[in-house]
C-alpha cells in the first residue's frame, strides 16, 4: 500500500512542478513533461488497467497531431514538417498520459492552477527584477516594457499566461476552495499586480483580454451582490485608468494607434508596425488559402509558400524573420487546408459548449482566452504556446469527463 502511495506522490507533484515550471523555463519544461509522463504510468497497475469511457474519450483531444502528421505525406519539405510535428508532440502525449494515470483529476485541479498562479507570480517578480537591473545600468526605460521584460518568453504568451492567473484569481476569490483559498487582500493585490505586468507587457491581444476579464469579473460581482453603486464605481475607475494610462503612456497610445493606421498601397521600407505587418501576412495567407483550400500546403510546405510570397512582395524583413501566418486559424488551414482549420475550431467549440451544459466556467475562459489569442499569434507553432494549451486543455478536459461520467453515473441509479 506504501508503493502504491509513493506512485500517486510522485505523479501528482509532478503534475504540480510541470504547472509551476511551465511560465518560467522554456528549457527544463521537456525534462518536467517526460517526469510527468514516466510518474503517470508508473502511477499504475498494469495488470488491471480497464479504462473507463471518459478516459477513452480523452483521446478526442489528439485530431491535431493527426492532421499535422497526415499533411506531412504530401509535404515536399518533410523535414520542417517533421519539426513542427515534434512541437506538437504534447498534443499527442498529453491525452495519452492522461488516460493513463490514476490521478483524480477533479482533486488535482485546483492544486495544478494554484501551483500554475505560483509560478506566473514568480515569473513576474524575476522580470521586474531583471527589467530594473537593466534600467539601472542603462536608464532605458524601455527594459521595462514589452520583449525586454518578458525575459521566459515572448510577451504575447506570458500575457497570455499571466490572462489565465488573472482569470483563476478571480474565479476562486468567487468560488473559494479548501485546495485553492486566498484571503481578499492577497487576491486584490495578486490581481492589481498581475494586471500591473500585463499593462507592462504592452502585448495589444494581451490588453484586449485583460479589459475583457475585469470587465466580466465585475459584471458578475456586480450582479451576484446586487451592489451597484460599488460595482459601478469600480468599472468606472476601470475606464478611467485605462483612459489615463493610454493618455500619458507614449507606448500605450503608439500600440493602440497602430490599431487604427492604414496599410499603406505601396511599400517604401520595411518601417510598417507590427500590426500593419500582420496584416500583410494575412492577406498573403488568404490568397495562398485561395489556391489549395481542400488540403493546404502540407505542414513542411505552407512555410516555403509564405516566405516565397514575402520575397514576391519585397517584404525583407518578413522575409528575414521567416514569419508564420500570425494567426493559428490561418496556420492550420494553411498546413492541411480546411480539414485542419476546421479540425482546429471544433477542438476549440465543442468543449466549449460542454463547459456551458456542465457549468465549466474556467474551463470556457481558457478557451475564450485562446481562442482571442489565436487571431493574432500562430500559438500551436511555438513550445510556449502549445504545452499551454496542450497541458490544460488535457486537464480541463479531463475534469469535464469525469464529472459527466460521474452524473451519469447517479443518474442510472436514481433511474433505477
């Protein structure tokens, strides 16, 4: 009985370490995944394995991985296609663990996301103090905004990450749990701060999602409590600040204005912004879209095609970036044409219709929170964005499993 103690010990901090590790360093995430993955089959008796029908249905979460390794065939460059498809490796190994383990995922949970908030608060104290250290030798203060603080990863995916912290601080200063309980005061300074890196970070996905969840935070507090006058006060000191801060912050108002400019007709230079840029890729992904919409390019092949329509265009420093589409949706219908686009929204709506028949309200935030990231960044390209969702969706899809097992379960009894 010991072993067996020892096996659910170990499986279960490792889950905890791979949740903690996952905004901070890129390069041991790997080695806490693959202690992750031996600690779940460990956490087993081989001889009894008899999976249940949620846990079977976990593997409705691999049609991805699938798609990608299928439009490698007709790729003529398997060789980056086989790269991408090692990125996306997790989206395979992470059902597949998950099946497999003897975790009680509905109890694991709230743990996993507390452990995931410990290590976005980590992550934030260590840039602020990298973004310091660098204004104090250099007095730019540009080391305090943007790629220059985010130091884990690009600033795009830590917002997206300290969006998700947010959202869970909110969700259990709500919904307060034995496994995930924070006193009001440490929840407010936890979200004031948090809100504080992501302003910082000057991602404008990143600035949209956070208006979106203190917004939706303070309508539901507003309604819950039926206080109006302090709700309404908040949403107004909400409006204010952000009024103030694109007022008197010169970043801020250069990254909302870049929202309004035009693209201009004819290139001089390579001096558009990072909008105006994603806005060419998406034009030139549209029209390569056009002219294979059934299968695509073939995960190897959609680079290739991109980079050959930026030399087309004289746009040098697309080129010399090798950019991706810049938009998952667009990505995915590039590699393995509307079959993979069309793979990727289902793998996005139908768990998120069954959040809102199974009451899942996190569950439906992590996706809305992805699904706003995936307009303007190819996040199942990148290491940092795919284990994000890989991992959680997994586990949030894990929960929502065992809950409808588990409610049919008492169902046929009472029937009975």
């Amino acid at each position: 009985m010991q072993g067996i103690d020892l096996k659910y010990k170990a499986n279960y901090y490792s889950i905890l370490l791979l949740g903690f590790i996952l905004p901070l360093f890129k390069e041991i995430i790997p080695v806490c995944i693959l202690f992750f993955i031996i600690t779940s089959f460990i956490n087993n008796r081989w001889k009894e394995i008899r999976l249940t029908n949620y846990k079977k249905s976990i593997l409705w979460l691999t049609p991805i991985f699938f798609v990608s390794l299928i439009s490698i065939a007709y790729s003529e460059n398997k060789g980056i296609g086989g790269m991408n498809l090692e990125t996306k490796l997790s989206l395979l190994a992470f059902p597949i663990t998950f099946q497999f383990s003897k975790l009680d995922f509905k109890k694991t949970i709230a743990p996993v996301l507390k452990s995931f908030t410990e290590g976005v608060l980590v992550a934030s104290i260590l840039v602020l103090i990298h973004a310091f250290s660098q204004y104090y030798y250099s007095a730019d203060t540009t080391n305090l905004v943007y790629s220059k603080l985010s130091i884990f990863s690009h600033a795009s995916y830590f917002s997206m990450y300290l969006c998700f912290g947010l959202s869970i601080l909110y969700y259990y200063a709500f919904s307060p749990s034995k496994s995930f309980y924070l006193k009001p005061l440490i929840s407010f300074l936890l979200i004031v701060f948090f809100t504080t890196i992501i302003v910082l970070l000057s991602s404008k996905s990143g600035w949209i999602i956070l208006l979106l969840i203190h917004f939706s935070a303070l309508l539901y507090w507003i309604i819950k409590h039926k206080n109006f006058v302090k709700g309404g006060i908040s949403l107004i000191a909400v409006i204010l600040g952000t009024f103030l801060f694109y007022t008197f912050s010169p970043t801020m108002k250069t990254r909302i204005n870049d929202l309004f400019y035009n693209v201009p007709d004819e290139i001089e230079s390579n001096s558009f912004s990072s909008t105006q840029s994603r806005i060419f890729i998406w034009e030139i992904s549209l029209d390569l879209i056009k002219e294979k919409p059934l299968f695509g390019y073939g995960s190897g092949d959609s680079k290739l095609a991109l980079t050959k329509q930026y030399k087309n265009h004289n746009l040098g420093f697309l080129l010399d970036k090798q950019f991706n589409a810049h938009n998952q949706y667009l990505q995915s219908t590039l590699d393995a044409g509307l079959i993979g686009g069309i793979t990727l929204l289902l793998l996005l709506f139908v768990p998120l219709i069954m959040c809102f028949k199974n009451k899942q309200v996190l569950y439906g935030i992590f996706i809305g929170i992805l699904a706003l990231n995936f307009f303007s960044e190819a996040m199942l390209e990148t290491q940092s964005g795919v284990i994000f969702y890989a991992f959680f969706n997994t586990l949030f899809f894990s929960v929502l499993l065992q809950q409808k097992s588990r409610n049919s379960v008492i169902s046929s009894n009472h029937l009975s």
